[in-house]
C-alpha cells in the first residue's frame, strides 16, 4: 500500500505538470494570436478599435488561465507532497513493525536457549561429571549424556561442562571437538557461570567467533552447576552451551514473508549494541562490519537516507525472563523503481483475474 500511494503521488505529479505545460502551451498561442491581432486593428485605424476590444479580452483571459494553471501546479504539488509524506510514514511504520517482528523471533528463541542451560545444568550426569571425585566412567557417561542431548537439540554445536577450576571435564561432541581438559577458567562465559546467586540465574555471551569449534560464530549461554542439581546447592562447575548463530540467525532474517517484488530491494539485518551486524539476509553483506544506524536511542523507528532508500529499525524488547543484549532488528529497504511496480502490479492483476475466474468456476 505505501508503494503505491508513492507511485500515484509520483504519476499525480507527473500528469499535473504536462497538463499544466500544455495549458500554458495554449496561452502562449492565445496570447501570440492576441498581439497580432491587436498590430492589425492599430493599422486599421478606428475601424479595428471593437476587434481590439475583443484582443485585449483574449489576451486577459489567458493571463487568467495562466494563473490558475500555476495556482492548480502548486496545489497538486504540495498534495503529492503531502501524499509522499504519509506514504513513508506508513511504509517506516510498516517496516519498523516488521523490524520488531524479526527481533521478537530471536528473542523468543534465544530465550529458549537460556532455559536449555537452566535446565541440563541439573542433569544428574552432569552434576556427577563435576564432583572432585568423580571416576573417568562418571565423565564418559557425562559426554554420553550430552551427546543424547544434542541428537535431539541440532541447534547446539557443542555442550561443554566445567569443573570448578575451569577445566572442561565433558562435552557433547568429544569425537569433534577434542575440548576435554581444556582450560577456560579465564572465559567469560565460565567466570560470569561461576558467578551467578542461584540456579535461576545464567550469563549469555555476545556473538563471537570460536576457534576450538572451527572458528564459526556461537552465541554462548551459561549457568553454574550444583550439588545435587538444587537451586541454591554449592557450585561445583559450569556448563556452556554453543548455540549456532549462523545458521539459526540465517534461517530467522530469510523467513521473513514479503513479495517478490520488495524482496529484491530489501536487506533484514540483526545488529548487536554496538551496530556491529551479526545477521544479514544479503550474502553479500559482510558480518562483523559496523552499521552507521541512526537510532537516538528510540526503540522503534524509521527514517529515509539521500537516494530515498528507508531504514528502519526495532530494539530487542526481551521475552520472558530473557532480557535480550540491546540487539536490534534493521530492515534497509530501496526505492521501487516505477518499470519494478509497473511490472509489479500486472502480475498482480493477472492473479486477481486467475483467482476470480477460479471462484467463478
């Protein structure tokens, strides 16, 4: 709807100024005629004063008429003016609202990932993997139950668990990622882990690229292990859970349904805190550059660059108990060219006529 009150403004416009053009082509002749016809009735003395009577009336006229005709121009200008006005309004609103949605999406799932971590932390193979004691039987098991876990959970690259010295103890993936007895003491993941008050609390990770799981990008999520699985038992490890970001972020921002048409001029982009872009529909786009995203710290948003290409944008609201990271959902959206929407509506028109032709049958 935005685009085509675009359009119609745009061929408002448009049709206004020929058709001003051509009555001003008019006048010009009218006005031409006019002075000619008042030379010849100076020649002919007082027998051409009443036809110059009539000269100068047609030569008054058309100076009307030119002015209406300039009058009638500004008017529609200032109306396709105000018409382009409202149609960005909408289509920012529109786009703005859609940004929300695709970060409402991972929102929803990464505060699916936080309970994940809760909840496997009081498994109790892992809580016997993290006991000072535990035999290299308990640990084997321990990996053996993660790797269970992660058969059902593909969305995971690896589970990690740490004993309370910051040495990994089990994973999921041990045929993989050869991570046992690796030291993470010095992650933050496993410092912020070991850090939290109760089994309710957990620490999540900024994006990040993760050498010992083939450099891809994980957003990594974590909880302290406890004795006995309680809530409020002592810390005996920490388990971190690697989510992966590229393809579930991939899958999110090219789910998004929108016509063929807008498809091919419009970008969906996840951006972290910092504007760093961690997530984009465009392949082409480069993840880890920065995005000069203009926000003034508003949680919702839109607004038009010089070739008149939108960007609109949405803050993370959070879900539930996930708080979200300041990330924001971006949408970069081109202008249609007039051939694209042209094109655009007569395949429009031609399904509507499929469609009614098949209710008629």
């Amino acid at each position: 709807m935005p685009e085509r009150i675009l359009n119609a403004a745009t061929n408002m416009s448009e049709l206004t100024t020929a058709k001003v053009n051509e009555i001003q082509n008019v006048t010009k002749t009218a006005k031409m005629l006019a002075m000619n016809a008042l030379i010849e009735a100076s020649r002919a003395g007082d027998a051409g004063r009443g036809f110059a009577v009539v000269a100068n009336e047609v030569s008054a006229i058309s100076q009307k008429i030119t002015s209406i005709a300039n009058e009638l121009q500004e008017l529609f200008v200032e109306e396709a003016a105000e018409l382009r006005k409202t149609a960005q309004i909408v289509r920012g609103s529109r786009l703005s609202d859609l940004a929300l949605y695709v970060i409402e999406l991972i929102d929803r799932n990464l505060y699916e990932r936080s309970c994940d971590v809760r909840w496997w932390a009081t498994d109790s193979a892992v809580v016997q993997g993290c006991d000072a004691n535990a035999d290299e039987a308990t640990r084997k098991f321990a990996c053996k139950r993660l790797g269970v876990i992660l058969d059902s959970y593909t969305v995971y690259l690896d589970l990690w668990v740490g004993d309370k010295n910051g040495r990994v103890i089990a994973n999921g993936r041990p045929d993989r990622y050869n991570v046992i007895g690796t030291d993470v003491s010095d992650k933050a993941w496993f410092r912020q882990a070991m850090a939290t008050q109760n089994g309710g609390e957990y620490a999540v990770a900024d994006i990040e690229n993760v050498d010992v799981l083939g450099g891809k990008s994980v957003a990594t999520y974590a909880t302290a292990v406890r004795a006995g699985g309680e809530e409020d038992g002592q810390i005996v490890g920490a388990m971190g859970i690697f989510f992966d970001w590229e393809v579930q972020a991939e899958s999110v921002v090219n789910s998004i349904n929108l016509p063929d048409e807008e498809r091919e001029r419009t970008t969906i982009m996840i951006v972290d805190r910092d504007c760093k872009i961690i997530a984009s529909s465009d392949p082409m786009m480069r993840l880890g550059e920065y995005m000069a995203l203009r926000h003034n710290k508003e949680d919702k948003g839109a607004y038009l660059i010089e070739d008149q290409t939108i960007v609109a944008q949405a803050l993370t609201p959070g879900y539930e108990t996930y708080v979200g990271l300041g990330w924001r959902g971006v949408i970069v959206q081109k202008p249609a060219s007039k051939s694209q929407y042209v094109a655009y509506s007569n395949v429009k028109r031609a399904e509507d006529l499929v469609q009614r032709q098949k209710m008629a049958v």
